[in-house]
C-alpha cells in the first residue's frame, strides 16, 4: 500500500479506540486505532453512500 495520511476524529486526538481514515484520489481506507492493520478499502461512491446510511441513522440500535 503506498504511504498514506490517516485521520481521526478530533474528539478521539488522545484516545486509543478511534476510527482513521485515509483518502486518495480513487480510494477510501478506514480502520480501527486498535487494529491498524486491519483496513478496509473503500471507493469513493461506498464511502458516499457509507456516509449518507449513517446520518440517516440506518446503523442507529
């Protein structure tokens, strides 16, 4: 995988269990603090479409 920038929340700045996100031109990684090498890839569409279902509240419990 080349070198990429993650990302996380502010509000997760110093904690240990915060979701990361990269993002290149075609792609879309994401991945847990507590397990960096476990990465999904996402494209730009999923990650649109991720981030819609998600304010909608269609992961709420």
């Amino acid at each position: 995988m080349k070198t990429i920038r993650w990302k996380r929340p502010d509000a997760c700045a110093d904690a240990n269990a915060c979701p990361e996100v990269a993002i290149t031109s075609d792609t879309v990684y994401i991945r847990s603090s507590l397990l960096p090498d476990a990465v999904a890839h996402l494209t730009t569409d999923e990650w649109r479409d991720l981030l819609t279902a998600i304010r909608a509240g269609e992961f709420d419990l």
